[in-house]
C-alpha cells in the first residue's frame, strides 16, 4: 500500500495528458496522487482530484469571473495564489511529501509558487520548457529542482515520454527514500561569507563549530543571501553571523549580485540573535570587464578574476550603505551587534589593497555610528575583517547571544 503522496499541479486542460502520464507512472511506482487542476479556459482534459473551481476559490476568486476577464495574466496570477494555498493546506494535512509539475511558463509560474511556500526538505520538480534560462525568478530561495523538457510540453512523444517517465521516478524515489538520519541535532548558525572575506567566516565556522554548533556558511551571491534569509525566516537558524553584507551595494549602486530590498531584515523581523559586520561593503560586482556598464568608466575598477569584475564604492555611496544597514539593524526585534573592522572591510580593502579608501571607509563608519539606534550594538575593532581576532569576537558575542545553550 502506497504510503507517500506526491501533488501534481497543472493546468490540466491544456497540459491534461501530460499529467494523466505523470500520475500514472507515479502510481506504478507505488505513490498515491493528488492532481490539482490549475487551469480555467477548455475543459479538464483528465479528472482532477482538487478542481479549478476550488483552486480559485482557494485564491478568492471565481474561475468564470476569471475566464470571462480575458486577462491571461491576471488568471495566472490567481490560479498561482489559489494553488498555493491548496498545496500548504494538503502539506500541513499530511497529505503532500512531494510536488511536481511539467509545462511552459504559466503552468511553470503556477507551479513553482506554489512550491516556494513549502519548507526546505520537501521534494520539488518542475520539468519545464524553460529551465535553461534565468531561473532565479522561478527558483527564488527554495530547493526547486528543475529539468529541461527538450521539446515542447505538448502530448505524449518518444522524447516528451523519456523525460517525463525520468521525473516521475526522480519523484517517486525522493519520497520513497529512507528518512535521512542527521544524528544529534546541534544549534544552526548562518553565516555571510564572500572571497574577500573568507579568512574570517572561516575561521569564525571553527570556532562555532568547537562550540558545538552547526555553521551553514552562504556566499554573498544574491542566491545566497535570499537562501540565508529565507531560511532565517523559515525558522531553522538560531542565530546569524552575518559578517559579509556586499549584496546591498549591488542593490545600491545596480550591480549583478543584490539580494534584493529585504537583505538584512529576516533575523530582525523573527527575533532571531544576529552579529553582523560591514564585510565587502567596499564593492560593487560586475560579471566579465565589458560587461561593466560604460556610466561607471572612470572609477576605481579591479578585475578579480576573468567572469568578476569589482568596482570601489564611493564615500558618498558608503554612507548611504551605512545609513541602510544602521537603520535596518536599528529595527531588529532581537539581539544584535554590529561589529566594525577599522583595519579593513575586505582583503583588498586594507591599506596598501586597491580598494584601500580610508574616505570612503570613514563615510562608512560615521553613517553607521551616527544611525544605530540604542538596541544595537556597536563594537570597533582596530584589526581587519580577515584578522583571526576579529572572527573570535564576533564568536563570541554570538555565542552570548544564543545563550550557550549549544
């Protein structure tokens, strides 16, 4: 008897054989279904076990009122918010240990919403015709897993059959895998580490870790900062060590790496204990130097490797930073410190480095002491941020916070 159930969500009067193929190797493989039919034009093309009518209604919507619109997108929009709720609801009943769904981009945009909303853990694939592009949208912070469909989601080929038959099993395997045994649970850390900065999360994770803690490092590639806060968010982190904040400038200046508006709020908004550092706020990131928008000629520009390019940013620009991660912080409602490395902010950033600016640094400084409210902390330290003293205080004060309940 089969004791796993695996959602499908489409919208089945479009993509309804497709599904009916899915479902039924997903069954043959011992895995109950439950097909969710996100779709409002034609008619289901197979039977739904949960109908657009009550997707829609799941939305606060009407599916006739929807059709009658004639607004694709808006219907979309609806369906995608409609499906969520109906997989959150089916997941907290017990009733979903997995999500998959195949199609083009609205069946994908329904889809991946509503997979977005579970936690980390729960097995989620999308065999979609565009997974080969810029899937940060489609991603966002979770643990999606997506696959190519090589030829148009569009009926039943010796192709199509192959790539779905290898999702269904992906799927089905996922859910019918044997509980992962982690041992004795320890305390998670996140921690923000960049190139620049790796000497000192690196050692700060050691620390940690003969504390007894569980460290998940992040690197600072907007990715990594939005999986940060999303976990933070999720519940799973009991403290931050947030030493590297370089994704603000890009969201600042118009660099390839932000992490979006909400960098640096999670763990304020949840309460969660936090020790954070001004960490590469000395940089700006480009992908390949021609790739540098040409309004930036003329500034300081450092070619890290042959796909990175950095640019310095500006004391005018600094003090802006400053002025975000001061008021940020400042409406944190729990524990926080914001520690400052007068030595340096990166390596490169130190005196002699090429994105030594002792000016800019200072417009730093200043706007961070002049916005903190009276609920951060603020510590200076005259070493850098990769010295191994610099790393253990942060530790430390963490590790106050949290309680030493490790």
């Amino acid at each position: 008897m089969a004791d796993k159930t695996v959602v499908l969500v489409g919208t089945l009067d479009t993509k309804g054989r497709e599904y009916a193929f899915l479902r039924d190797r997903l069954q043959a493989a011992g895995v109950r279904t439950i097909l969710v039919d996100a779709g409002i034009m034609g008619p289901p093309l197979v039977a739904p076990d949960v109908s657009r009518e009550e997707v829609a209604a799941a939305a606060g919507a009407d599916v006739e009122a929807l059709r009658a619109a004639g607004d694709r997108g808006q219907a979309v929009l609806a369906m995608a918010r409609g499906a969520t709720a109906v997989v959150e609801q089916l997941h907290a009943e017990g009733r979903c240990d997995g999500v998959l769904a195949a199609g083009g981009s609205g069946n994908t945009s329904i889809a991946a919403e509503a997979m977005r909303a579970l936690p980390v853990g729960v097995p989620k694939l999308i065999v979609s015709t565009i997974a080969a592009g810029d899937t940060r949208p489609i991603v966002g912070a979770s643990d999606m897993l997506l696959a190519a469909s090589v030829v148009d989601v569009a009926g039943i080929n010796s192709v199509s059959a192959r790539i779905l038959a290898n999702a269904a099993a992906a799927m089905a395997g996922m859910v019918q895998a044997a509980p992962l045994e982690l041992g004795e649970s320890r305390p998670l850390i996140a921690a923000s580490m960049f190139g620049v900065t790796t000497p000192c999360v690196t050692h700060a994770a050691e620390v940690l870790d003969g504390l007894g803690y569980e460290v998940l490092t992040f690197h600072m590639t907007g990715t990594g900062g939005r999986s940060m806060e999303a976990l933070i968010e999720g519940g799973f982190i009991a403290g931050v060590l947030d030493a590297t904040t370089t994704e603000l400038c890009d969201e600042l200046v118009g660099g390839v790496l932000s992490a979006g508006p909400d960098r640096l709020t999670a763990a304020g908004r949840a309460g969660v204990p936090q020790v954070v550092s001004l960490g590469a706020l000395d940089m700006v990131n480009f992908g390949p130097r021609e790739t540098v928008p040409a309004a930036f000629e003329g500034r300081n520009i450092y070619v890290h490797n042959a796909q990175v390019t950095l640019m310095r940013t500006t004391p005018e620009e600094c003090a802006r930073l400053g002025e975000e991660v001061a008021r940020k912080l400042s409406a944190s409602t729990g524990p926080v410190a914001l520690f400052i490395p007068l030595g340096g902010i990166s390596m490169i950033a130190t005196p002699g480095g090429p994105f030594y600016d002792a000016e800019a640094d200072e417009a730093l400084f200043a706007a961070v002491r002049a916005n903190c409210g009276p609920g951060v902390e603020l510590i200076e330290l005259e070493s850098d941020i990769n010295d191994p003293a610099f790393a253990e205080a942060m530790v430390a004060k963490l590790h106050g916070y949290v309680g030493g309940s490790a």
